[in-house]
C-alpha cells in the first residue's frame, strides 16, 4: 500500500512539476448596430388564460475575434483573426510547420462569393 502512495506522488510531483507554460490569448469583439423588435404582449382575446406572445429581436451582425498559441513545449504555433460586417465575413488563420515555415489561409465571403488562398 505505502508502494503506490509513493508512486502516485512520484507521478503527481512529476507532472506539476514540468516548467514548460504554454501561452495562449483570445481577443473577441462584438459590435451591436442596431435593435429591431419587440418583447410580445399578453393577450386575454377569447381566453381567459394568458397568453404570452414573443418576437425575437434582429440585430445587425458585427463581430471580431482573434487568437493565438504559442506552446514550447509542443512547438505548437498557431493563430486566427476573423471579423464580421454584415453579410462580409473575412479572415486568415495561421500554424507554424515542424519545419519552422508559415503556412496562412486567408479567406473571404459575402451573401455572392467566397474564396480562400493559402500562402506557404
């Protein structure tokens, strides 16, 4: 029994005690450009039980986010960026090959047409 105590604690020291952190950030913004609708009304026509009627509210699609990690540890590089104007979504996301080449895709949509290009 004191064998697998030790063993444990072995295990649990080594794991907390790794000095590698990795780093990570996230950015979001969220725009709201206009309100439209209403909350619904109670209704009593023709029934004397209450009735509760809703609209959703619409508001505009505006947002922007982004992110990034850097891990040393795992070597693990990687980030996006996107934002939102309307129907216009554009934005790029990026790694870092195990090569140490960056490889980026920029991409682009609206209610016509999309595209995406790849840089290495």
């Amino acid at each position: 029994m004191d064998k697998k105590t030790i063993i444990l604690l072995s295990l649990a020291l080594c794991v907390l005690g790794d000095g590698h952190h990795a780093v990570s950030e996230q950015h979001i913004k969220i725009h709201h450009k206009g309100h439209h609708g209403h909350h619904g009304e109670l209704s009593h026509i023709g029934s004397h039980k209450p009735e509760h009627h809703e609209e959703y509210a619409w508001s505009y699609p505006s947002y922007e986010f982004s992110y990034s990690v850097n891990d040393p540890h795992t070597h693990d590089k990687k980030g996006q960026h996107e934002s939102r104007d309307g129907d216009v979504v554009k934005g790029e996301y990026w790694l870092i090959e195990p090569d140490g080449r960056k490889r980026t895709v920029t991409y682009h949509a609206d209610k016509h047409s999309g595209s995406v290009y790849l840089r290495i």
